[in-house]
C-alpha cells in the first residue's frame, strides 16, 4: 500500500475537506482537501474501493493507517449530507463514500449494513436539481435528425424526461427509428451529464445488431464509424478519441464495470432491445443501477424495445425509480420527497398493414418443420408477399424480399436445402442467403446491405434465426414466415447439463417479427401456428434458467457473491445460483467459504468466456499446449459442427472432429472449421501471455499485480477481452487479421522474461519458471485447476486435501516453482499455431485431460449395458449412452462430457448433423475418452482426497467415505468413521428420502393433533389476509398469552407443521435431536411426540384443545372424533343422534362451522351440512320420506327440534320408556321421577 503514513496524516483533512464541498464536485475524480491521496493507485482511489480485490481491500481498511480515514469518512459523510447541495454529488459528500462503505461490508469489515453511511445525494435529487437548473426546451435542431421517423413525436419527451430523470424507459416499434435518433438526439441535446465530453454507451443483445447500428448512426452523420459514433464487439473495435457514442454488445459492458466500476467517462447507457431478457442484459443493467446508486448519482440510465408487454415496462420503470430513490439500498436510501419518478415513454410508431395467415402446427415427425417453412416460403413467393398482393402476378421480380425466422443454424441448413432441391429459388429466381451470428462480418453485411430498386433486382429469401427480430434493419422485407419457435438455455440442477432448448417465442416476440413485414410497404406474415393458438405473454428471462455460472463470476468480482442487496428485475433463482457457484469452486475460481474470487477466477473472467473452457485453455497453456486447448475450447462453443453427414453425426467423439479439422479433410464443414480455427488462435494468444503474465506478477507478491497482469496480457496479445454475451449464437467473427496479429504480438515481450530462468535454442520451446502463491487459486503448487473442495452428494459434506505430487500447508507465504510453457522465440505466426495444435494433438490421453479439466463434474464411467449402445454412469447417478453401438468412445472406461441431450453452453451438433436415430435426453453428444494413465500424467494435481458424507439410500444409512477423486470421478475409496457434526446432512437428506415425518410412522394421535394444529393455522392465516409460510418455533414461543391479542394474531404464529412444512425446517426443528443417529432405525427410535408438539408453545397448545377440539360430544353424550384432515372439519354421526339440535356447532373462535355427516341408521351417509338449522327446514323432510320407510324400526319425528336424540330403536326406546316408568312409580317420587326417567333414557342404550 502507496504511503499509508501520508494517508493518516491527511485524513483528516479529507472530511474537513468534504464538509466544505471544495476539490470542483464529484466529477473531478478527486478527494476534496487533500492532494496527498492521489498517491493512492488506481485500485484505492476512493470511486474505485466498491470493486478492490478481496486482498488488497481487507489490506487497506485493516491497516492501522487507516482508522483516522475511516472515521474521517463518517465525519465527511455527516458534514457533506448538511452541505453539499450541486449536481455533481456535493464536492464528496454524496457519491464516492458510499462506494467505501461498500467495499468495507462486502469483504467482512463492517458488520451490518445499517453501519454504512447512507448516500447523502440520490440519484433521482441529483436528475431533479439538474432538471430545475436547466428548463429551456429542446432546440428544434436536434429534433429535425428525427424527421420523417415516427420517434419524432416522442422525442422531445425522451430528451427532457431525461433532463428531469435519472432513467427512462422508452416503447417503440420496428422502425420508429429508436436505436438510431435516441443516441445521437441526446448527443445533440447535450444535457448537463454529458457536458463534459463523456460517452453514450449503447448495449445491443448482438454483435451484428452493434455493429449495424454503429453504421447506422455514421451514416446519419455522414462520418465513417470510428469516429463521433464508434463500436466495440469481441475481437473488434473502431472507437477513437473523438468518439462520443459507442455500441457495445452487454459482454464488453460487463467487462467495463468489473474494471471500472465507476464508468469513468461515461455519461448515459442506452440498453436497446431489452424486452430479449438477455442473462448478461438483466446483469449489467443490475450493476449499472448499483452503480448509479452508490457512485454515480448523474449516470442516465435508458432501457429501449420494440415491445415492453406484460408489463415489462412499468417493471422496469419502478426498479429504476426504486434504485434512483436509494430504495432497496442495503444501507437505507435517500429521502426521495419531491423528486421526479422515471418516464415511461411509448412511442405508437407508424407501419403498413400486414396480412396474417395462420397456418397450422407442423407434424412432430423429423424435418416436418423444415418442411413446413419451405411450402410457406414458396407460398409467400407465389404471392408476391403484399398484403394486396394475391396472383402469380405478384411474383414478379418487383415483388419484396422474404424474412424466414427459424430457431438455429440446422434448421436453415435444412430450408435452404429443400428451396434448393424442389426448385422453389429457380422458379421465382430467388436469392437464398443466410443471416446467423455465426457467419463472417462481410457474409452478413450483405444481407444487411440495401438493394437497388429497378427491373433486374432478384428477390431474397433470407433465412435467419431469431438474430434478425430486433435491431438490424433489413430493407426491402414484405413478407415474414414465423416458426414461433427459438432456442433458450436451460440448466438442469439435478444432472448439472446446460441444454439449449427449443421453445415457442412470446406474444411481444411474435408481433415484432410480423412488424418486419411493414416496415417499408404493405405486407404478409405467414405464421406456423394456429389463430387460435396461446403464447407466452412475455418472454422468459434468460437468468431464471440458464447456466448462471459465468454470472456467479462477475457477481463475486462485484463483492456480492450471492446477489443480495443488488437491483434486481428478477432475481437469479437461488438453486441456479448455488449450482453456478459450485461450478467455480470445482474450477477454483472463487473461494468456497467466504465466495469471493481467486487470482484465477479475476483471470478467468478478463477472458470473457465461459468459465469451463476459460479454464481449460489456462490449463492448457500451463501444460504446454494452450493451442490444441483453444481449439477444443472454441470448437465446443461452436454452434455447428466441423463434420457435415451422416459419418460424423453418428458419434460424440470429439476426437473424431480434431483428426478431421487438423487432416483437412473433405468431410469438413469449412465455414465452421474456419471460424473454430480464428477463434482459437486469439484464445491461445490470451491464455499463453496471461499465464506467463501472471506468473512474473505473481513472483512480485503485489496485491492488484493479478488483475494488472491479466490487462497488460490482453495489450500484449493485441486483443481486448473475449466477450461471453453472444454465446448462444457462436457468433465466431474474428477476422483472420485480427487474430494473426493478436497471435504474433502474443511473444512481443517474451524476451525480459527469460532471464527468470529460461534454457534451450531459439528453435526450441521456452520455459519459464515463476513463483506462485500456494492456495490462492491461481497457478497454484498443482496448476491452474485451482480446486477447491466441495462433494456433489446430495446432503453430503467434505474435507479434501491435495494428493498430487507437491503439497503445501497453503500459507499465503509457501511457495513452489511451476514450469510454463510460452512457446518459440520465433513468435506464434499464424503457421506455428497450425502446426502446433496438430502436434499437440498426437499427445496421447490431452484431449481428454482438457475436456476433464472444463467438465470435471461431468465424469463418467463405464457400465455395463443394459442395451446395445454403451451406456456410463455420471456422479449424480445419471445413466447416459453413446449415440450408436459401434461409436469409438465406447471402448474407454472413462468419458469426459461436454454435452448430453441438448446443449453444452453454445453447441448443437444434433442439429447441424442430423444426429443418430433414438436419440433421447439422455445421450452423450459431445465427449472425450478419457483414461487413468491420462489423468496420472495430465490431471494429477487435481486429484484430491477428500472425506464424503452422504445418505445411503439402499441402507438407509449414513455413510462415510475417504474417497480420492477427479471431479466428481471417484478413483478410489474406503469407509470412514463419521461424526455427529458431519452426519447431520446426510441424516437430514435421509429424512427427505423416508417422506419426512410420514416415513417415520407418527401414531394415530400425534397425527390427528397435527392435523388440528395445521388447520387451525390456516384459518387464522386467512382471517388475518396473509400467505401460509412457515413460521418459525421461536416465532410462536414468543407470542404473549396475556397480551390480549386476539386469538386470530395469535394462532397466526403457529408453526407450520404440515408435511412440507415440517420437511423444509427439518434442519432447524430435527438437527438438536439427531446426534447419535445414523440410519433409519436410529430415527424412528425417536421420541416424536415431543419433538413436533414441542414446536407449539404452550399457551398455544391450550388455544388448540379450545378452538379446534379433537371431539364433538353430541346431545346424547356419545364422543365423536373430529376429522381435520381436509379442507373443512368433519363429523360422522348417526341422524338420530343430533335430533333437538338447533344449529350446527362452531370452531375456530365460533368462525367455521364443523360439518356434518350424517349417517342412515346402518351407518351409511344421508345427507352432509355445515348448516344444521336449513337441513331441518329444507331437507330433513325429505330424508325423512327416503329413510323411513327403509329403517322403520327408527324414530323420523316430524318435528325433528322438538324430539329427544336418541341411539336407540322404538323397540328399544318403548322398552326402556316402560322399565323407568316401573321403576319411578315404585319410587317415592312418583310420576314426575318417572317421567324425568324416560327423557334421560331416551339417549342411553346399546347401539345396534
């Protein structure tokens, strides 16, 4: 740490300096009053400490140094709240504090957020006092860049919503002209938050969506793109010092906020098409209102789309306001009053009509839906596409273009195919082109391209998945035929598999694609579906069920590895997040206690891919073969495959497809082999100097040297950092340019590393040997694997200790020496690359080893077959089987897999292939044999031995297991005693497993007891108008019997001791009373009794026995058991016995009736009532009429009120009448004792 003296001696100055508001506002970047604090790196610059690594960050604020600026900080916090007052955020006092507050509670250094001082200058304060310093309207000059686009009606409202607000939220259809005018408008406008020649970044979900909208907006202004209007996708850029306005796909957003979380120099974030739900869309627009919310009060934030339905809009529009009010803010939030909320702007645009014609579900049968489009795409040709258009005629050359939305790259293989081959193209001299995120730049600028109008221009079918619905304009476009259908992730917790999914798209999707059709004259839109078909009403966001692993990175990179406390429109779920997180400790990319990041996770994720094969390319260059890693790598996040037919479709093996792109052969998909081959050159360059980088910055022992290190290897490999946000379109548009040169200048500085102790001739490889810290999760004593220990049981937990040849105590001090291979010192030309990864390829058991190092949770072993495909058994017991009998995977004994049934994170293979007949959710698609001499070799540091308890549910036990494992890939094991500390997860998952409390068998009481309680619950939960949630024991032990509340608020705080009730706080409830148990046995031996009725305080037990009773005694004294097991209580009794009764009896306080079953004198029901009164009115009587002349022995008294209950038959009753009339008349008493006699005998008897 920079001069902590100095900062000691001038902190107080600083809150001084704050309480005067001097230093020229926040914009400045400076700490007011004290100029010694520029000595601060960039890393512990005040705007800077919310994003500090967790090590320099507990370094700073633990530093005896620091306590005076720590105080001086809440004196500042408190003098900057009374006086500071400018929009720029009060001199100090309202934007950069917050941010250090921050920083101090998301590594453990204030211990409740109730301690950070709240924000004194809101966001929305600050919008309000900008808005009333500034109320001229908007010039008439920068409107007119709007002329003759349907955004012109609207924009002066954006403008001076913005003026007023910190966000807005705008709705406008296909060409309104939203994604061009709004940025260049508000550049024109030239508010007060961009006045000091910050940028508007504008997120497009696409990279050809940026770049189309970049050139766009030049265009308007006549100026080539690069300068005022620029953009910057992955592997490519043209920004300049001139450029104000900067498309960025979400990815490259992301990747700014983790290295700048304040976004220095930005003015305005623009998200475009936001209604896609996009996982890295919903993330950044998250931090971004962090971000404004802690540090940047003055940061405009405007969420645009075609269609904001379902009430996306008003969602998006509160969670801005709430954000820019302080709400939802750990630490409180500003007062709010009088400030403006966020505009929501809807703009009605203006489009030619479009005919709709529905024309029915494709059969399910294979190729039905290739089928179908293409009868439809002849139709629309034959049609001439017009909504007005409807003779051969229309088909004229004349005619408009034809839009063909399908879900993936197979399906418009298949299309284009079948238009080829019936000769639909030829017939109406068609074009057929291709519009997908996987093809080159110039591929796809041609279809984007306007075409001349005149007599020879050939009509265009352009067959495009979902990348064409938004934010690209195609010119030309009078008909649209619409699948309904594209592709989402979705990830399975239980199998730990991402598969893309194929699913019908939304209602606001739908109109969007049918407003393609009218964009430029009237038109058709030919839909696969039927009129009376549902859809979705909205699109399903993206973060409820993908693979949230790379968005578990960038949440511990953020300091809130959990997600609390951030802006969410929908909250990551927590079971996706968990399964995300244990991900990154299997990579050892985060810590598995605290979850803040390692050195290698801040590496993994300056990469910008997936985590599995960021990853797997550091472990490859580690090994020596990052080359042959990068091309694994990028082929597995290909969405096509390199082997066209049948041949190769038939097998997973991803060794197959290496040997046919590395012989060239003439089975290969060329297209997609090019776009692997450049992709992979840039990763390997990256992974091959960000190893070697961090290595010689890890020898330094500096706090930030990581994350610095990684950043000077992306300059030195001449590439920014890969960007993750297109991975479901593969969109591989790396020039071949780029990549040699990123590739070539991957050596530049290879030269002052050799003096760390490098050897061998310039022809040879060079290795260089560099320190590491042991355990810090870089490149650790064993390699970058980084592995942390967790156990995939289920209910399970673990130690886990490294086995592989070097150990260590895991002291930040121990060190050990790694050897990194970084290649000749020649440079890696793009024809060394070529010859390298084919080299490496020959190494046997690498492949494997690399896919094991991405998927180490994906290991599986061999089983014997139950069929005629080979079938493996993954960790969570999964069964899955290879693609055909005869596929050469199926003589391993092990299998790395990357892909079952659908999807890894981007490929799809089944689909460009054609795949192997049977196919099902359980067949490998994508993998690599894997052996144990190749694990000995490769994969020995990731060995582990760890201690494993689990629920063994064949012996109802609980088992503990010394196991040395690979992954989740068990190599060896043997049975460990087990403590009570360590069974109790297991023992609590058996209790799952048994059913809960209905496995251990409760007597009939205990039962009806429980029962009762339950019932009782939720009336009192429904009086009192709120949900049924579990209630906590301690909750209903603390309710006052005396208070005098009434009983309704009281029984309101009765546990939950329903079946799932008492299943989900089992842990609280059951874990005091398990310490001994082991199986089954032990816990049926229990005494249950008392461990559930012990869950109701006393008082409240009393309340039970009063308001819900388990018997009703009935006038004739007989004790009939209530039945609370349904929605109502219920009481069976014979008819006869609730004779005089005049009204049905009360529970619950006298608030539910009890109802009754009443039973024919044989026991057989007669009639059921909650209201006795109306039975005896309206219904008795004809009971009566049916029952008795069926039971004639039995009393039916006209006036059932009047007459006595009775159990008895008339037989019975006139004998037992007789006997006590007998028996009073010998009496003193006489006939009134005799009489008297004969009532009370009426109800007494044995029953028949």
């Amino acid at each position: 740490m920079a001069d902590a003296n100095h900062i000691s001696r001038s902190a107080l100055t600083v809150g001084t300096g704050a309480r005067h508001g001097g230093g020229g506002g926040y914009r400045g970047r400076t700490w007011a009053g004290s100029h010694s604090l520029l000595c601060l790196r960039r890393r512990t610059a005040a705007v800077h400490f919310a994003a500090m690594t967790p090590a320099s960050s507990r370094r700073f604020w633990s530093s005896q140094s620091c306590a005076a600026l720590a105080t001086a900080i809440a004196i500042a916090h408190v003098h900057g709240s009374e006086g500071s007052g400018n929009s720029g955020g009060g001199g100090g006092g309202g934007s950069w504090r917050p941010a250090v507050a921050q920083s101090m509670w998301r590594w453990g250094l204030l211990g409740r957020y109730d301690l950070i001082p709240k924000r004194a200058v809101p966001a929305a304060s600050v919008a309000a006092a900008a808005a009333s310093a500034s109320t001229a309207s908007v010039d008439p000059a920068v409107l007119s860049i709007a002329d003759g686009l349907p955004i012109r009606d609207c924009l002066e409202e954006v403008l001076t919503g913005l003026d007023r607000s910190s966000g807005l939220v705008l709705q406008a259809p296909p060409g309104a002209g939203k994604t061009t005018v709004v940025p260049l408008a508000l550049l024109r406008h030239n508010p007060e938050y961009l006045r000091s020649g910050d940028r508007i970044l504008v997120l497009e979900p696409r990279r050809v969506a940026a770049k189309g909208a970049a050139r766009r907006m030049a265009a308007v202004l006549r100026e080539p793109v690069g300068g005022t209007v620029g953009y910057r996708v992955r592997l490519d850029s043209k920004v300049s010092s001139s450029t104000r306005i900067e498309v960025v796909t979400e990815g490259i957003l992301l990747r700014r906020l983790q290295s700048d979380p304040e976004l220095t120099g930005v003015g305005a974030v623009v998200f475009d098409e936001f209604h896609e739900r996009n996982l890295d869309a919903d993330l950044a627009l998250s931090l971004c209102l962090d971000v404004q919310r802690l540090a940047r009060p003055d940061l405009r934030l405007v969420v645009m789309s075609a269609t904001l339905g379902g009430g996306l809009g008003d969602r998006v529009r509160r969670l801005m306001a709430a954000a820019a009010e302080g709400e939802g803010e750990p630490y409180g939030g500003g007062s709010g009053s009088g400030s403006p909320e966020v505009p929501l702007v809807v703009s009605e645009g203006r489009s030619y009509p479009v005919k709709t014609v529905y024309l029915g579900r494709p059969e399910f049968e294979r190729g039905a839906l290739e089928r179908a489009v293409a009868d439809a795409v002849a139709s629309a040709l034959r049609e001439g596409g017009g909504a007005g258009a409807g003779d051969a005629a229309g088909g004229s050359a004349g005619a408009g273009d034809v839009l063909v939305f399908l879900p993936g790259v197979g399906e418009i293989r298949t299309v284009e195919r079948l238009l080829q081959e019936d000769g639909t193209a030829r017939k109406y001299a068609a074009r057929v082109l291709q519009l997908h995120g996987n093809m080159a730049p110039d591929e796809q600028d041609e279809v984007l391209r306007p075409v001349p109008v005149g007599p020879n221009r050939r009509r265009r079918v352009i067959l495009s998945t979902p990348i064409a619905e938004s934010s690209v304009t195609i010119d030309g476009v009078t008909a649209v035929v619409d699948c309904g259908l594209r592709r989402a992730p979705r990830y399975d917790t239980a199998t730990a598999i991402n598969r893309l999914a194929t699913i019908r798209i939304s209602e606001p999707s739908a109109d969007q694609r049918r407003g393609r059709a009218g964009r430029t004259a009237p038109g058709r839109c030919y839909r696969l579906w039927g009129e009376r078909d549902t859809l979705p009403a909205v699109s399903e966001p993206e973060i409820l069920t993908a693979d949230l692993a790379p968005a578990a990175l960038e949440l511990a990179l953020w300091g809130s590895p959990d997600g609390r406390g951030l802006p969410w429109l929908d909250e990551p779920p927590l079971e996706l997040l968990s399964a995300g997180r244990e991900l990154l400790q299997d990579l050892g990319a985060v810590d598995p206690v605290s979850g803040r990041p390692t050195g290698h996770g801040r590496v993994l994720a300056r990469l910008g891919v997936h985590p599995r094969w960021g990853h797997a390319v550091l472990r490859g260059a580690e090994l020596g073969c990052a080359e042959l890693a990068a091309v694994v790598a990028t082929m597995l996040g290909s969405e096509r495959d390199v082997l066209r037919g049948a041949g190769g479709s038939r097998s997973a093996d991803i060794m197959l497809r290496l040997e046919a792109l590395a012989a060239d052969g003439a089975a290969l998909d060329r297209a997609a082999a090019s776009r692997i081959l450049q992709g992979a050159r840039s990763m390997a360059a990256m992974a091959t100097a960000t190893v070697r980088r961090t290595a010689a910055a890890n020898a330094k022992d500096d706090d930030d040297a990581d994350d610095e290190a990684v950043a000077a290897a992306l300059r030195e490999a001449g590439v920014g950092p890969l960007e993750s946000g297109d991975a479901s379109e593969a969109e591989e548009d790396d020039t071949v340019d780029a990549a040699a040169a990123a590739v070539a200048a991957a050596d530049a500085g290879q030269g002052s590393d050799r003096s760390s102790g490098s050897s061998g001739s310039p022809e040879q490889d060079t290795w260089v040997t560099a320190d590491s810290v042991v355990g810090a999760g870089g490149i650790t004593s064993g390699g970058i694997s980084g592995k942390s220990s967790r156990s995939a049981d289920i209910g399970s937990t673990s130690t886990s200790t490294n086995s592989g040849n070097s150990s260590s105590s895991g002291s930040g001090s121990s060190r050990t020496s790694v050897a990194i291979s970084v290649g000749g010192s020649r440079g890696l030309s793009s024809q060394s690359f070529e010859s390298r990864w084919r080299d490496q390829l020959l190494r046997e058991g690498l492949v494997g080893a690399l896919v094991a190092a991405a998927y180490p949770d994906r290991i599986a072993e061999r089983r014997q077959r139950p069929n005629s495909r080979p079938a493996f058994t993954l960790s969570t017991g999964q069964v899955v089987r290879l693609p055909s009998e005869d596929d050469p995977l199926g003589q391993f004994e092990y299998l790395a897999v990357a892909e079952i049934g659908g999807m890894g994170p981007a490929a799809s293979w089944r689909r460009a292939g054609g795949g192997g007949g049977g196919a099902t959710n359980d067949t490998v698609r994508a993998a690599a044999g894997l052996t144990l001499v190749a694990i000995e070799r490769y994969l020995n540091d990731m060995v582990q031995e760890r201690d494993v308890v689990f629920w063994a549910s064949g012996s109802k036990s609980v088992v503990a297991r010394r196991q040395k494992r690979l992954g989740c890939l068990v190599l060896a094991e043997r049975q460990v005693p087990v403590t009570d500390a360590a069974a109790l997860p297991a023992l609590l998952q058996g209790f799952k497993e048994m059913g809960g409390v209905r496995g251990v068998g409760l007597g009939r009481e205990l039962e009806a007891w429980r029962q009762r309680v339950v019932w009782l619950r939720t009336q009192a939960l429904a009086v009192a108008g709120t949900p049924t949630r579990a209630s906590s024991a301690s909750a209903a032990s603390a309710v006052d019997s005396a208070s005098g509340a009434p009983s309704g608020a009281r029984l309101a705080a009765l546990p939950d001791l329903s079946d799932a009730g008492l299943l989900s706080s089992a842990p609280r409830w059951l874990s005091p009373h398990l310490a001994g148990a082991r199986s089954k046995a032990d816990m049926m031996k229990l005494d249950w009794n008392t461990i559930i009725k012990s869950q109701v305080a006393w008082d409240l037990r009393q309340v039970v026995e009063t308001e819900a009773p388990s018997h009703l005694q009935l006038p004739t004294g007989t004790r009939v058991l209530v039945d609370y097991s349904g929605d109502q209580p219920l009481v069976r009794c014979r008819l006869q016995e609730v004779f005089g009764l005049p009204s049905t009896p009360l529970l619950a306080g006298g608030r539910v009736p009890l109802t009754l079953e009443l039973l024919s004198p044989a026991g057989r029901p007669a009639a059921v009532t909650s209201d006795l009164a109306n039975f005896w009115r309206s219904s008795y009587p004809e009971v009566r009429r049916e029952l008795r002349g069926r039971y004639p022995k039995h009393v039916w008294p006209d006036d059932p009120l009047q007459a006595d209950a009775t159990r008895l038959t008339k037989k019975q009753l006139e004998a037992q009448n007789a006997a006590a009339a007998a028996a009073a008349a010998a009496s003193p008493t006489g006939a009134a004792s005799a009489k008297a006699a004969v009532k009370k005998g009426s109800g007494s008897g044995k029953k028949k």
